[in-house]
C-alpha cells in the first residue's frame, strides 16, 4: 500500500506529460519533502505527523503538478533545427555547376546523406544526454579500439589516410572522435579524474591519431580536450600548468618533428609560409585558391568551367564562391557562423556542469573545421582534409556534425531539468 507520501507524488505527475520530466521531478520533491520532514522532525514531532507536515507545505498536488507540467517541459530549439535543415539544403548547391547532380549515384548518395544526418542530429535530441555521464569509459573503449583497427588493420587508402573498409562501410580515424568527444565530458565531471590519468589518457589516444596518419583529425581532437579542459573539475591553477605544459610539449615536438620531417613535408610547410616563392610547388594551391575567390566577383560564374581539385569536399568553399559570388559566400559563412553564436547563447542558459562540457566540446570541434575550412583557403591555415560543416559532401562529415548539434539540441530540450543537488 502507498504512504501519502508517495500518493501526493503520483497525483502530481499524473498531470505531467513528459515521462523524464516526471522522473525529474519526482526526484527532486521526495528530496525536499525528505528535507521537510527531517526539520519537524528535529522540532520533537513525530515520523508520520511531520510527514504529513511537509506535505501540507508543498501546497495543492493538482496545481503543483500543472505548474511543473509548464515549467519542465522538454524544449526544442527549434533556431537550431532550422539552421540544421539550411545548411543541409545548402550543401547540395556546389554539386549544381559541378554537374554532379546529373549524375544518379552522386544524388542519391547526397539524399541519404542528407536523411541520415537529420535523422541522428533529431534521434540525440530525444535521448537523455545524461545517461552518458557514467559511461565514460566505454565511449574511451570504443574510440581506441577503432583507432587500433585503422592503424592495424586499414585495407585501403582515401587522400593518403588508411581507412578500413568492411563492404560498404568506410571506417577511417574522424570516426572516433565522437566516442573520445563524450568520453572526455565524462571525465572531465568526474571530480576523481587525477593529472596523471588526464596525461596517460590523452597520450594514449593522441598517439593512435597521429599513427593513424591523419594530422587534420589529431588538431581538432586537441583542440577539442584542451577546449574542454578549461571546464574540468581540476582547479584553475592545475588547468594552466596542464595547458603550459602541453604549450612547451608541442614546441619540442615541433622541433623534433622539423629535423627528421621528410623533405616533402618541409617543401608543404614552406610552400604555407611562402607560397609566392614556390608558386610552382607547395605554394601553388594556396595561390589558385585565392584566384578563384578573387575571380568570383559579387555574383559569381555561373557558366564557369575552370578545374578545382577536391571541388565537392575540401574546397568546397572555393566552389561555392567561384560559381555563386561573393555575396552568397557571405551568407553561408553567417549561416554557418549562427550555429556557433547559437551553442554560446544555450550555453550561458543552462546550468547544468556535464551539459556546459558537451557544449564546450561540440562548438570546438564544429568552429575549428568551420574557420579551418575557410582560413586554409586564404592561405591563413595549413592545407589538411579539412570538411566544411554540412556542406562538404561525404557520409563521415555530415554524420559528425549531426552529432554535435544533436547534443546541443539534447541539452537545451533538458534545460529545465537540472538538479538543485
């Protein structure tokens, strides 16, 4: 048989609709009204009176629920669906003039693509972010596992990266950076976590992305640890010596990787640096790049049939501004940029600590491709297999992204939903 106790919590609920907002709070009334009876109780009444006392303090269970029921119901962001759903439809304009839509295989694949990132971006916004927090380990498991089936067991070869292919499926490194992305939130709001167990993990998979050979997925995954770092529980004097300390660590192994780096790999370097004076080397596409963008004048070349090498993924921006102009270009680049201010703005409206680490997280790793992308085309980054966030074409690259905004939309539907524990 019930207590009153837990009738009073169920004729509450049953005026809320969502079932984790029920779960919510449940949990957080049984705390207060546990609170409230343990102070009558300190008052000299007895158990059940002053069970019965905090009950009454709570007021009309019918009311309470119906307030409850409008206060934390899950919220959906819907600014972020709408740039998700743009951005996806603006992804299918560099293949027009490229006349790849001509083409069944490069549509179809295009359509899919398009689906099936829409699809796990809505499928994350339903599933409870939180019930990741306690499996930081097992994401951790599944990234090294997969990075050690690239590096030891990859069959083929995409853009000089090993890939492992398993009939039509391509597994390649970028593909483990969403279980290391929710591995670290989890970590990093673990209160336990210890320096040398920060060093040990971030080495481990650090090392396995640039065996993987791929050094455009190994920056953004240090970017994105670093980024996070800054919100781990260490405390803020152990958070700079950690980013002093990985600082110098990296301008030795830059040292250290200049002297025995392949003279191929220097010429790359220089080429970036100077690109004027190997203009018929490494610097050569970093000076067609710029002639593209300064040929597209405000409108574009529409009947332009000029070669872009990597038109459709990693120039993709460069495409899009030859043939739709300067003006266009611009646009993209602020829709773009929205989904950056739009995580900032979620960011600063919940209150939740795992939830502020997954944030941190997603718009790392989504503005460093974004400005990445666009700043090797201006000669102002390194060129690297860099994706443009939903306008490059190709499975891996929508997906990840999806992933990202799925989490913030994950979030921000639970932001009403945070324990005052």
């Amino acid at each position: 048989m019930k207590n009153k106790k837990q009738i009073f919590l169920s004729e509450i609920t049953a005026h809320i609709k969502s079932k984790e907002a029920r779960e919510y709070v449940t949990k957080e009334l049984d705390f207060h009204l546990t609170q409230g009876k343990k102070g009558w109780m300190e008052k000299g009444i007895d158990e059940a009176e002053a069970e019965e006392k905090a009950i009454e303090q709570m007021g009309s269970p019918i009311e309470l629920g119906r307030q409850f029921n409008k206060i934390h119901r899950p919220r959906v962001d819907w600014l972020s669906i709408i740039l998700l759903v743009t951005t996806l439809c603006l992804g299918f304009l560099p293949l027009f003039p490229l006349g790849y839509m001509d083409e069944g295989h490069f549509i179809t694949y295009k359509i899919v693509f398009t689906f099936l990132g829409s699809l796990i971006a809505i499928a994350l916004m339903l599933v409870n972010y939180k019930k990741f927090i306690k499996l930081g380990w097992f994401f951790y498991t599944l990234g090294i596992l997969l990075l050690l089936l690239i590096c030891f067991f990859s069959n083929s070869l995409i853009g000089g990266l090993p890939v492992l292919r398993i009939g039509p499926i391509t597994l390649e490194s970028l593909m483990a950076v969403p279980f290391f992305f929710f591995a670290w939130a989890s970590f990093f709001h673990n209160s336990k976590l210890k320096v040398w167990h920060f060093f040990l993990l971030f080495f481990i998979s650090t090392y396995l992305f640039l065996i993987a050979n791929s050094i455009a997925t190994t920056y953004i995954y240090m970017v994105m640890v670093i980024s996070m770092l800054g919100w781990s529980k260490f405390n803020r004097k152990t958070i700079y010596i950690i980013w002093g300390s990985m600082i110098i660590f990296l301008f030795i192994l830059a040292g250290l990787a200049w002297r025995y780096m392949p003279l191929y790999l220097k010429d790359r370097i220089l080429g970036f640096l100077n690109p004027e004076k190997y203009e018929t080397g490494a610097g050569y596409p970093y000076l067609y790049s710029k002639e593209f963008i300064y040929n597209a004048g405000w409108f574009g070349n529409s009947t332009g049939s000029e070669f872009i090498p990597e038109a459709h993924t990693n120039f993709v921006f460069v495409t899009f501004t030859y043939y739709y102009g300067w003006i266009f270009a611009m646009i993209l680049v602020f829709i773009l940029s929205l989904f950056v201010a739009r995580i900032v703005v979620v960011f600063h409206q919940i209150n939740d600590s795992y939830g502020k680490l997954l944030l941190v997280g997603a718009v790392t790793l989504y503005a460093v491709q974004l400005f990445s992308n666009i700043g090797m085309v201006f000669g102002i980054f390194p060129m690297t297999s860099m994706s443009l966030p939903f306008i490059s074409y190709g499975l891996m690259p929508t997906l990840f992204n999806a992933i990202l905004i799925g989490i913030v939309l994950s979030v921000y539907r639970r932001k009403s939903m945070v324990t005052s524990r």
